[in-house]
C-alpha cells in the first residue's frame, strides 16, 4: 500500500468510520482529482455505496459548490470534500451536517499535507482537543500574546467552543482533515494581532502582517494583498466582510513544522489562528464570501488571566 493510499484508509476507516452499505460521497475538483481518487477507492473497499463528483475548483474559499455537488453532500450518509478552495464555510456544508450526513473538507489540500497529515494518532489528537477545551470553554475573556507583538482580547459570550479531533463517527458531525484545533467565534474581540505563520495568498510568511481590531471588526491591515481580498468581500457584504470570525488553538501533535498550507498549519499544535470573514458556519451570525485564517506562532494564551498549558509536538 503506498502512502497516499495509506493516508486515503485512515481519513475513511478512522475519521469518518465508514461502515458497509453507507452512502459516501467525495466532492472534489479538477485539481485535486488524485486525492478524491485515493479517498474513492479506500471508500469502495469498505461501501459498495460509494460517489465521486467533480466540478472546477471554486473562485475562493467559502464559495459555494454547484448545486448537484450540495444536494450529493446533503443526500449522503458520509461525504469527504478534497477540493482547492475551501468548503468548510459553506451553506453546502453546514446544511450537509443539519441533515445529518458527517463529513470531513480538506480545503487546499496537497500530497505532501495530506499523507503528512493523516499520519497521525487521532486518538491522541482528540485527548489533547479534550485538554485545551477544558481550560478555555468558560473562560469569559480569552487573550493572546506574542513576542512578536500580538496582544489581543476575545470575549467569546454565549458562543460555543468547538473541537475538530478529526473523529467523526455520529451523524452531523463535521471536521477538518487534517484535523486538530479547538476554536470559537467570538462575540468581540479587541487588540493587535501579528500574523507570523502562514496566510493565504502568501503561504507560509518571511514577514509580519499585522492587524487590527476594534469592537469585533478589523480596521486596519498592513498587507496590500490580504487587505484587496476583504475589500473585494466588501464590495459584496459591505462590513460584514472584516468581520473577526475565529480564534483558533492548534492540538496536532504530529505537525512539528509550519509548510505554508492554512489547512495543515493551522493545525500545529501550540499555534494559534485568528480569521476574518464568514462565522456562519462555526456558532458565528456573520455570512461573508471569504474567511482568511492568519497562523501565529509561539503564542501565549490566557483565559481569564490564567496561562493555558498548550500541547507541543514534544508531547
């Protein structure tokens, strides 16, 4: 079995515990067909209820799938969604889980993040989302700082925290491959973060970018091309497009090095990331065409004053 088929088995026995005579469905697009090819054949071996569809890869993340895409995700019982822009804020998606299919998006996804990813101990993964959730689920201000400069404060009010443990087995639940963050959408937030990591469209960064924030909303970004993709979401839903959407702490141990994919750096235990845009999806009000994740590195977390103890990819 090669490696890629390998990583293909673990994200549809393990993550998503496809079981025989389930429907399952992989959505993905023309540039990421190997991937939905490996995650087919895995299904196959399990289900003899197994789809693929492809369509072209989307305009930016948070865009919506055609509508035969959507109405696949939503009519199965498990769908996986390799894909180059990210279905993981879309109405598509989330009306895929309320009518209770499970599934996983692996927005952007490579080979190289995708077999490095899913070699990972979910089980493991899952009891680290398990720690940090504990310390920071009721906390009433969350604040992050960082050598680097970050200093911000989140008050998260009546939203929810989530976890993304890549282990979706009940019906209605949902994840990211690779997995492992706990995150929520706060109420407000206020401060100055300092994007050091990795973003899209750059990758993984040799500069600092840095934003502001004031009563929830960005005000002030310093980098021409980020600050082009809001203003573009502007143009279509007028603030709501800098919302601040997302406070993030990675939990995957298995990540030990950033390699400039959102979906995998984000991930990496002990960082944070921080989004603008769409919340829709993750406990949030604010629907927007785009939700730009910033990683941050060697962050210092408080809830209510008190250090929260990160994992490390020692652990």
């Amino acid at each position: 079995m090669t490696v890629l088929e390998e990583a293909a088995e673990t994200a549809v026995v393990q993550c998503l515990g496809v079981e025989p005579g389930e429907t399952c469905v992989v959505v993905t697009d023309d540039k990421r067909e190997f991937i939905g090819d490996a995650l087919y054949a895995a299904a196959r071996e399990v289900t003899d209820d197994a789809t693929i569809l492809r369509y072209p890869p989307g305009d930016q993340h948070g865009a919506e799938p055609p509508a035969p895409v959507a109405a696949a995700m939503r009519d199965s019982d498990v769908f996986l969604a390799p894909t180059t822009k990210s279905l993981s804020h879309t109405r598509a998606r989330s009306r895929a889980n309320e009518a209770g299919a499970r599934g996983a998006t692996l927005p952007g996804i490579t080979e190289d993040v995708f077999t490095t990813g899913l070699d990972a101990d979910y089980t493991l993964i899952r009891r680290h989302c398990a720690d940090v959730l504990s310390q920071v689920a009721d906390a009433d201000e969350v604040r992050v700082t960082t050598p680097a400069g970050t200093d911000i404060t989140f008050e998260p009010g009546d939203r929810e925290w989530l976890q993304d443990t890549g282990i979706v087995h009940e019906d209605g639940e949902f994840s990211n491959l690779p997995a492992g963050e706990v995150f929520v959408s706060p109420e407000t937030a206020n401060g100055t973060y300092v994007v050091d990591g990795t973003m899209m469209p750059h990758g993984r960064l040799d500069t600092e970018l840095t934003f502001e924030v004031e009563d929830g909303y960005v005000t002030h970004i310093s980098d021409d091309d980020v600050r082009a993709q809001v203003e573009a979401g502007e143009d279509e839903v007028g603030r709501a497009a800098r919302n601040l959407a997302e406070l993030g702490i990675g939990t995957n141990v298995a990540v030990s090095d950033l390699v400039g994919s959102v979906l995998l750096d984000e991930k990496a235990a002990g960082t944070v990331h921080i989004a603008i845009g769409d919340d829709a999806g993750i406990g949030g009000d604010t629907d927007a065409p785009l939700h730009l994740d910033g990683i941050i590195e060697n962050p210092t977390v408080y809830a209510d004053g008190d250090a929260v103890t990160l994992p490390s990819a020692d652990d």
